[in-house]
C-alpha cells in the first residue's frame, strides 16, 4: 500500500482579466411587440397593488419568472436598474418552479415603485422600436446580432442601442412578472423568514401590530411567531413572506430491534484521547463508558426527563466511545474518543427556534471542539425552494468557528416519506445515509437532492437494517444489556470517529479530511448521482483504506487559500513513460463557502471552478472532464449544462475518468510534460468577497498496474514541491507525543 502524500508550495495566483463579452441572446430567441404587450400588462397591475397597498415598506417586491435557470448574467441588466445600479443589487430571494417538466428560475427583487414606472417606459420605448424598424413586430437572434456588430442601423427613438439591446437580452429571457404571496395558515408557532426591506425588522413588524422581542429572532430576517402573529402577517402582509416552516419538529425516531443481556465490561480511564462534540438527546450516567463523557443538559431544569429520553444521544456516544468493541465487524482501526455530550432535545421532539440558539452556543463555548455529531432529524421532509433554518443555521456556524458537524441522513417513518428532513440539508456538513451489510441503500432510507440540485446525503455507511440481530448496530444506551438498532443516526457516528481521526489525530484541515471521505466513498466507481439516496458512495470501513491506496495508485492532496479570482500551479509532475501518461485520474475538491438563505436556491454565495490535467503548449489546461466554462473561446454553455456537467455552485466537485474503458495512455502536449490544476473563484453577490480555504485531493491509478509512488516523489521534490508522506503510524505517534505534558523545571 502506498500512504497519502501532502504537496505543498506557494501557489500562482492572477486577479480577472477578462472584460465583459458582448450582450447575447439565446440562439432561435424572438423577442415581439406581443411579448411585450403582455409584460407591460402585468408591470402595470403590479404599480396598481403597490398603489393601492398602505405603504408600510418605500419599495416594491416584484418576482421575475425566467424561462430557464439563468447564469448570473443571463439575469436583469437594464431593467430593474436603479440610479446605474447593476439589478442582482436589489435581488431579495430565489426559487425553482417547474414549466414544461423544467426547472426555471423565479427571482424576487426589492425596488422602489419609481424602477417599476421607468421599466414601464422602457418596455413601451423598445415596443415602438420594434414597430417601426421591422415588419414582424419582432426581432431574432440573427436580427440582434447584426445591430450589436453595426452591421444593421435601425431607429432607436431616445434610446440608446446599448440600452436598446440590454433591454431585448432582459425580455428574452423572462417569462412574466409577478407578486408572490403567502396565503398558508396554521395552527403552530412557525419560524419565518420575510424579504429583507430598508425598514428594521422590529420596527416593521410593529405597523402591523406584531409585537417581537429580540429573543425571538435568530438574525435580521428570520423570527419565531406564534401562530395568531403569524395570521396577522399573513392578513395584512402576505407579501413579505419569504418561507415559513414550523417551529416543532418530531424526530425521525430510532429502530430498535430487541435486547441482548450482556456481561459487564471493563474499559480503560480516558488519557489524551480527542474530544468528540455529541448534540442530541440525552445521556446515561449509568453505563459502563460514563467515564470518557463530559455529560450537560442545556434544557430548562424544570422538564421532566424520561427513561426514552436517554435512550437515542447514550446510543449515538456509545458508538462514537467504544463502536468498535460490540460491532468488530466494523472495526476501523480508529481506537477510541472521549465526548463531551449535549442533551437538547427530548424524544418527543424539539423547537427549532429553541435549539438552534442553544447549538451556536454550545459551539461559541467549545471552540477546542472541532467534530460535531448531529444525529437529531426531523419527520418533515426538506422543501425544494430552501434550506431549513437548522440546516443554514449549521452552514454558518461552520464557517464561523472553522468547525465540521456529521449529520444523519433522517429515517422513513411512514411511505409517503421521500425527502430528507432538517438539518440534513445542511450543505457543509457530512450527511449520512444508510445501508445494509449488504451494501445496498437501507429499507428506511429517504433521499435528496437538496434545492433540487446540491447532491445530499454525501456519503453512505452501515446503519443497520434485517430481521437478524447481525444486520443491525449494537449500542449501548444503558446498564441493562446491548440494543440492536438500525438508522441513521446510527451510521453518522461511525463517519463522526473517521472525520475525528483525520483531523485530531493525523492534522488534517476540515476540508482535507471531508475531500478523503468522499473521494474514498466514490472511488473509482461512484455508487449514486441518480437515486440521491447514497450519495458518492459507501465510506471504507477501515482507516487506513481513506488515508493509504493500492500499489498501483499515487493518492495526494494539496490545500490553499483562494484570495484571488485565479488560484493555480502548472507544475505538477505525473510520471511519463514513453512520452506518454499511463495514468487515469480522479480528483475531489471540497470548500466551505458562506451561503444566504435569503438567497432561496441560489444559496451558495462562492463557486469555485476546478481544472484538472495536462498543461498544452499554450500554457492552458486540458481537463480531464473537458471543463470549458472559463474559456475564452468557449461558445455557449448554458447555466443549467453548466450545473449539471461541472457541479457548478456545489460546494464539492467530484470528477472521475473512467477505468472500466480500454487503457489508452495520454500523450504529452507540452515540451514540459507537466500536469496542472487551476480554481477560478466566482461571487454570486457582486459586492462580496473573501478568502476561502479549499482542499484537493487527486488519485492517480497506473494502467499496467505498475507502481510510480517512489518515482512520482522524487519528481515533485525536483520540482520544488515540498514532499510530506502521511502514514498513520507516524501520525499517531506524533499525536501522542504533542499531547504528553512537559514539566518545566
């Protein structure tokens, strides 16, 4: 086996060069007078509502519904403007809705009422220019194309012809304006989150006789209302409802099977151990492993506990302790881990509202805590327009206190469930998913994806799922015997002992150790990009199958931080043999980018675009999965082939050629013979920007099953890498020792 290698040196890096190319319009495009016609009809009855609407905002809120999912500059570049503002300034949220068995983009926008009367001159300008200069009414693709290159002269009346063209882009991609309102009610507390206006969120509430005390707001849009507060707003501002979900959640609960007596077990005192964070149910002191957890109930101490409300956290931290000792099967090599264990929820269910305060806590409180098992989720299924406030909550606490949380996948309870549920949308953290020991999905497994697009679960791993006390998980819960189980929340934990031991014990950053549990979940063969219900793939059983790989594969990582729009080395050195690369390649980039719920769909605020191959003779990429998006001869990539070919906008990037085909080695494109990557990094808001870590990992597999470990070493050190073979042992060994106290004398 040959261990995992870390490459370092400073990397290139290049701010954008590129200038804007010139306004496009989709081939086959028709843009009428007729069109047009029914857009001003619409413009107009949305001036009249906002007239006609007491003004407790001094804007308008305006949803835009496009025929596609639109690129960032596919969006409204004339109209919507304000005093020259670029309109992706004043976008207020984002959802999908399906058109013809297609996903198209539906965008909310927050404009003063003075923007909806301009729009409406300029539909009414570029409507009497459509007229007058051609005899369809109507103007094409090969029509817009000619004025653009002044090939055509036409009369623009008081227009511009930049502006005369922005305006036929903006209306060939729109489909109707619109108002969206909100007309649910409920009988429950819900946490709702409104469009974000230039009035405080306090204050606004106020004018309509919503009283709400800080307490009860989680940031500047998102709040926890009673349900008679929540009728009120709905009554007399349905408007401004972004999404509403309910406060309660029922816990998808654990599958217990039976119970075995067992005898009573010794375990040694905890010494340097890492310390794992559990966030769950609560804990048993009785059991046999009370000495290795730091046990603390966040709830009010006036909640009466009972015997069930122990049984689900003291099963998820006896894995997490001791897993390996009543499951050896699944021994992996990780040894053992201390907890410290947080009660937040009881088994009937929990306050989303409520525990998402106490989890920013707990971690604001525990900063040294770096792994967090989450193995509570909710019965209701996720929705295809947002995330859940306990997933986004999670994505942002991640990033804020450079932590990583392992979340449960959520267990079917009944047929009519699908969808994972809350937090497992989360989209920086690790989601498991079950399987049986059979390595097929589990009979309770319920799938994603996550905005309809980011893949979820991420990984899959045994869970437990059979008649036979075999086919399940054995925990430990409290001093009565052993439990067979089955979900879930059971399968987290044993990925939780995984991210634990790459990053506590061998070093590794968050986004490395992520990177290895998917790259080693997928291999070379990933298991699901359809179902949704796996994710990459089955996670290996044993640790050194993340971290260590075959004779005849070189596995290596690089991590960085991207500060700039280029962030790339052309010199990486694959081994040549007979001027050709007898390599296939695989490579698995993972970041943590900062998302904004109030974004809907378009969540991720980052996208990094990853190239990965050989270096040409004009000193560009060949990437091995024929990733265009960024060149400049590149012709046309529409955002939904874009998303859908290059995982653009997720936040993990997975690209495998594929070795079941007839071994047909590389030829060498460049005098140099060297291989690069290179990540472009792109902001959806256009006034944000900051540095993000990012972490790679590349595998390479010989096809004459050759081993080119030592040669592809030494190459890198010639070329001024600077090598470091990571082996577990020396890993280890170096952990112990950083832990041993020294005594001064």
């Amino acid at each position: 086996m040959n261990n995992l290698l870390h490459l370092s040196r400073d990397l290139n890096t290049q701010k954008n060069t590129q200038k804007m190319g010139t306004i496009k319009i989709p081939k086959g495009t028709v843009v009428s007078a007729e069109q047009i016609d029914i857009l001003l009809k619409q413009i107009n009855n949305i001036i009249e509502y906002w007239k006609n609407k007491e003004k407790y905002i001094s804007g308008t809120l305006v949803s835009v519904h496009y025929t596609t999912i639109v690129a960032k500059s596919n969006r409204l570049t004339k109209l919507f403007s304000y005093k020259n503002n670029n309109p992706s300034e004043h976008i207020r949220g984002a959802k999908f809705e399906h058109v013809n068995n297609r996903l198209c983009h539906v965008i909310t926008y927050y404009v003063p009422l003075i923007v909806l009367k301009e729009t409406k001159e300029y539909l009414q300008k570029v409507q009497e220019i459509l007229k007058i200069n051609f005899q369809t009414s109507s103007i094409n693709f090969e029509d817009f194309n000619a004025i653009s290159s002044n090939k055509k002269r036409i009369k623009l009346q008081s227009l511009s012809k930049t502006c005369f063209l922005k305006i036929i882009h903006d209306i060939s991609y729109v489909r109707k304006f619109d108002i969206l309102e909100v007309s649910t009610k409920t009988q429950e507390k819900m946490l709702v989150t409104i469009y974000q206006t230039n009035i405080e969120t306090k204050e606004l509430l106020s004018s309509f006789g919503i009283t709400i005390h800080a307490d009860n707001m989680l940031n500047n849009t998102t709040l926890l209302l009673s349900y008679e507060q929540y009728h009120i707003l709905v009554d007399k501002a349905p408007y401004l409802i972004s999404m509403a979900v309910s406060d309660f959640r029922n816990i998808a609960d654990e599958i217990v099977k039976k119970q075995q007596d067992i005898k009573t077990i010794d375990i040694p005192s905890p010494t340097d151990e890492p310390i794992v964070g559990v966030i769950d149910t609560h804990f048993n002191k009785e059991v046999y492993f009370k000495e290795w957890v730091e046990y603390k109930n966040t709830l009010d101490e006036n909640i009466e506990l009972t015997e069930r409300d122990f049984f689900h956290g003291t099963a998820v931290t006896s894995i997490i302790v001791d897993g390996p000792r009543a499951n050896p099967k699944l021994d992996d090599n990780c040894g053992r881990f201390r907890v410290k264990h947080f009660g937040v929820a009881t088994a009937h269910g929990f306050s989303s509202f409520a525990i998402l305060k106490v989890i920013r806590n707990i971690v604001r409180a525990n900063t040294d805590i770096k792994v967090w098992n989450l193995s509570l989720g909710s019965v209701y299924e996720i929705n295809e327009n947002y995330i859940s406030p306990e997933g986004a909550e999670l994505d942002k606490i991640q990033n804020e206190f450079d932590v990583i949380f392992i979340i449960a996948g959520t267990n079917k309870t009944n047929l009519n469930q699908v969808k994972i549920g809350a937090p497992a949308d989360s989209l920086n953290s690790i989601v498991v998913n079950s399987v049986n020991f059979n390595n097929q999905s589990a009979s309770y497994t319920r799938k994603g994806p996550v905005l309809s697009f980011f893949y979820k679960p991420d990984v899959s791993y045994y869970g437990g799922d059979g008649l036979r006390a075999d086919e399940n998980i054995v925990v430990c819960c409290d001093n009565n015997g052993a439990k067979y189980v089955k979900g879930t929340s059971f399968s987290a934990p044993w990925i939780t002992r995984k991210i634990a031991f790459l990053i506590y014990k061998m070093g590794l950053s968050r986004e490395i150790a992520k990177a290895l549990i998917i790259d080693a979940a997928a291999a070379w063969k990933r298991k699901d990009d359809i179902s949704f219900s796996m994710g990459y793939g089955i996670v290996p059983i044993k640790i050194d199958d993340i971290v260590t790989s075959p004779d005849d594969e070189i596995k290596f990582f690089i991590s960085g931080v991207v500060q700039e729009y280029e962030t790339f080395t052309y010199n990486l050195p694959i081994p040549l043999e007979q001027e050709k690369y007898p390599f296939w390649a695989r490579t698995t980039l993972v970041y943590f980018p900062d998302c904004n719920r109030d974004q809907g769909v378009d969540y991720t605020n980052i996208e990094l675009d990853l190239k990965f191959g050989r270096v040409t003779q004009q000193g560009t990429l060949k990437a091995i999965d024929n990733n265009k998006q960024t060149d400049n001869d590149l012709k046309c990539l529409y955002e939904e082939d874009a998303r859908s070919l290059f995982r653009k906008w997720d936040n993990v990037k997975h690209i495998c050629e594929d070795t079941s085909k007839k071994p047909t080695p590389r030829k060498k494109i460049s005098d140099a013979g060297l291989w690069g990557l290179n990540i472009k990094y792109k902001e959806r808001l256009t006034s944000y920007k900051k540095p993000l870590n990012f972490g790679i990992i590349v595998t390479l597999k010989e096809m004459n099953k050759k081993n080119k470990y030592s040669l592809f070493y030494k190459l890198c050190e010639a070329r001024g890498w600077f090598v470091n073979e990571i082996s577990v042992e020396n890993a280890l060994m170096l952990y112990h020792k950083s832990e041993q106290d020294i005594t001064l004398e």
